[in-house]
C-alpha cells in the first residue's frame, strides 16, 4: 500500500457541525486486512490515526490536523441477517439507515437510535450512543452481541461478553481510542407494528417538564422533550413532551402495512406542500434572537393547543426528527453549530438546569434547539457519561461575532454541571476543556482508560483532534 505524504495529498474534513475543520492523510479501507496495511504504516511513520464513520460527530472526534484519518464508510456491507431470532451482522460503515431499512419489513428495529439515521453503527459504538428509550433500552452497546476488532499493533480481537470481556467493556464508548472495530453482531428488538402512537403533553415550567419525563416513562417506549429556551420568569424551563408507544392497531393488515418502507421513508414535502430540502432557509432566516423568540413561542403555543392530543407516526418518523430537514446545518452557516448536552444525576437535574437556562438568558446567547431526555446508569462501560438521571442538549450558532462570548458561557455551563456531578458527551462535544473533562470524568476513570491505552494502543496510534484537546495526557504517557 501507498499513500503519499505530502501537501499535495492533504484533504480537508470539516466536523458535521461546520464549527471546525483540519486537513488530513484521509484513507478509506474496504476490508479488515487493508485497515491492518494503515495501522503497519502509521507504525512506520509515526503518524497517527483517528478513527471516522460517517462523519456524525458534531466536533473534533474524527479530525486529526495533518496526520491519517481512516474512514470506515466504505466498510459497509451486512453480512449476515437472521428474521428468525433478529441477530444482524454488519461492518462498522453500515449506517443505521441501512440497518432499519433492511431489516423492518421482517419486523425487527434497531433498540437503540441516535436523532439522525445517518450515523454509523461502527461509530454508534465508539461512542456508545443514546435514543429517546435509554432509561430503560440503555445504549447502543447494550445490544451488541460480539465484535471483533483491529488492535494498533495490527492483530485482531474477538470480545463478547465472555470473550475478552474486559475490551467487550472498554472498546465501546471509548471515542476510537482503543481499536477499530471491524464488525459487529447486533441484537434487534421485535415489533409487530412500524408505528408509535405519540402523545403530546405541554408543561408550565421545568419542574413539569421533569416530573412528566418522570411519569411516562414507565408506560411508554420512547419519550422525549423540547423547551422553549427562550422563555424566563415562572416560565423558565416550559416546554413539550412526546410520549410514543407502540401501536396495537385493530386490523392485522395495517401491521403488515406500516412495516412497508413506503410507510417509514420521511416525506419529500413538509405538510404536503414544501420541499424539505429547502426547508433550511426557514431555519436560516429565523436563526437570530427575535426568530427564535417568535418561533418558541409560537411553538409553545402550539403546544398548549396540542396538550393531551395523541397520533400516530411512523417509527423512522419519530426517532429520526432530525432527518425531516435535509442539511439543516446550513441554517447555521458560515461559524457552524456547536451543541452543549449534559448529563445529570436526577437529584441535582432541576437546580442544574435552571441554572444552564438562565445564564443562556444573562449571556443573552439563546440556544436554537433545547432537548430533554431520560437515563439511566451506564456504569458497566469502562468510559460511561449516562447516569440516573437527565441529559439537556443545547443548540448555538457559533457565530464569528459572538464567538467569544459563546465560548465564555460554554465554559460557565460546563462549571454548573460538573458542580451537579453531572458528565458530557464526547459524540456531540467542541468546547470542553480538559480541567472540566477529567473532573466530569473522576480519577478512576481516567487511571483505568490510560491503562487500557498503554494495554491496547502502546505505541499511541490512535489519537484525535477531540482526544488531544480534551485529554492529552492519554498521548503523553511514558
């Protein structure tokens, strides 16, 4: 294998949010031998490697500024499928999107779903993502059976939950650090029916918003929130839920029938009548303090009207509501987006979230999008982020004229959460510093990882942009 050096070969990669970009060596392998041919060569060179899946991760987790990418997206094939017990096997560029598509019609769905089909199942385990259902389907590595993966050194590992459990426990959430992993066995979830009946509840305040998360969560499958983070005063924190659970329709032929792709595929028209792909520069053109204050309180508004309404949607329809506007990251162009979502244990949530929104209200820098969602523990993963508790995602422009003020209030936000004992997300993270990630993180933690750094990756091969800024002391071990 050959890959030139040089300038000349340097690409450009951007993260998906737009909010930073660096040039890199980029390589694409189709199999696991060609990946193990990259390895040997960053031995000889001494450059390093990070690990890129589709290309999902809001900031700086697959960049790595003049040195190799590997790109796993050609690595994309399902090589086994089983409707009989749901068991799937895939390599790690099959995207989810590939995954639910080709497996629904027999009745199986992936448990665990990030807002976007459009991720990786390689990388939704590298960093062991989250859905709307984790207080109680947990993460995505829950529901891997077994996976082999490329070690630095080159030798391939085989980890199940009794083989090489310790790395079956470790791999996974650990954001590339460790190996590469070149296909997986998955355990589907059965469903008899492709839709979920959503019911929409508004609430007051924040304290409502949790307590509704609270009650529904053990009479439905999926639930999820939106705040109006606009909003101040006794309203602070008001907001929507959708509590979704699977229908049990009258007649079995509309089983059969929502399991039909046609059925699932998001529409080309929003209401029938807007093409969805231009439906970015509605959101472009409300991407501005008085558009946002006008399009919360119109939403919540709606929101009251809506209060107690139940429909029913298609199961693609709810979980990947971020894939009903094609490149809606343009609303955020040209400075990008940057996503702020904390993780917090339930008895600090409400004072830790108050807090969160109204310093988004005294920078008088207001979040695009606020979401709300319920967790439980993941403490079984060497590198976990979920507790007892709930995740708040806030959405910004990084805009070049209030840059710097975001980045001040970033680091006020993440101060407030490592105070509530609460952890961050490395998937969705651009601004974390490293103080505030290895206090979020906690001292074991952090001694266990680079043990298993030194175990695994002795030579330091895999390195990224995010694993530099965040923990360099990963890279620098004697």
């Amino acid at each position: 294998m050959t890959l030139a050096l040089n300038s000349a070969a340097l690409q450009m990669l951007h993260a998906w949010g737009e909010n930073t970009r660096a040039r890199s060596y980029l390589h694409q392998p189709t199999t696991a031998a060609e990946l193990q041919a990259v390895f040997a060569l960053a031995q000889r060179t001494g450059i390093s490697i990070a690990l890129r899946g589709a290309g999902q991760s809001y900031g700086d987790a697959a960049l790595n500024s003049e040195q190799f990418v590997v790109c796993l997206s050609q690595m994309n094939r399902i090589t086994h499928w089983s409707p009989a017990n749901g068991v799937v096997e895939v390599e790690p560029g099959v995207t989810l999107a590939q995954l639910w598509r080709h497996c629904i019609s027999d009745g199986w769905w992936p448990p665990v779903v990030s807002g976007t089909m459009f991720t990786s199942v390689g990388g939704c385990a590298a960093m062991n993502i989250h859905g709307k259902n984790n207080w109680q389907a947990g993460n995505f590595a829950q529901h891997i059976l077994e996976f082999t993966a490329v070690l630095p050194a080159g030798n391939s590992v085989r980890c199940s939950r009794t083989e090489n459990s310790d790395l079956f426990h470790a791999i996974p959430g650990s954001f590339g650090m460790l190996g590469c992993i070149t296909a997986l066995r998955l355990q589907l979830k059965r469903i008899h029916t492709g839709l979920v009946s959503v019911t929409a509840l508004a609430a007051p305040n924040l304290q409502t918003m949790l307590q509704l998360l609270d009650e529904h969560k053990d009479s439905s499958d999926y639930v999820v929130g939106w705040i109006d983070a606009a909003a101040g005063g006794t309203g602070l924190g008001r907001g929507q839920i959708h509590a979704a659970s699977y229908y049990n329709p009258p007649y079995a032929a509309l089983h059969a029938r929502s399991l039909l792709l046609q059925h699932q595929d998001l529409p080309a028209r929003l209401f029938g009548v807007f093409p969805a792909r231009y439906a970015w520069l509605g959101l472009r053109l409300a991407n501005n303090a008085p558009g946002l204050r006008l399009v919360n309180a119109l939403k919540y508004a709606s929101a009251r009207l809506q209060h107690g309404h139940t429909y029913l949607q298609s199961l693609a329809g709810f979980n990947f509501l971020l894939d009903y506007v094609p490149d809606w990251k343009r609303a955020y162009r040209p400075g990008g987006l940057i996503q702020h979502q904390s993780f917090i244990p339930k008895e600090n949530a409400l004072n830790a979230y108050q807090q969160l929104l109204e310093a988004c209200k005294n920078a008088r820098l207001l979040p695009t999008l606020a979401v709300l969602k319920r967790h439980q523990p993941d403490a079984q993963y060497a590198l976990s982020y979920c507790p007892d508790g709930y995740s708040l995602a806030l959405d910004f422009s990084a805009r070049v004229r209030t840059r710097q003020r975001l980045t001040t209030l970033l680091a006020q936000l993440d101060q407030i959460v490592v105070a509530a004992q609460g952890r961050f997300y490395f998937a969705k993270d651009s601004a974390l510093h490293p103080a505030t990630a290895r206090a979020s993180l906690g001292a074991a933690t952090l001694t266990n990882l680079m043990a298993l750094k030194q175990r695994c990756d002795p030579e330091n091969l895999l390195q990224s942009n995010l694993s530099r800024r965040l923990l360099p002391e990963l890279h620098s071990m004697e």
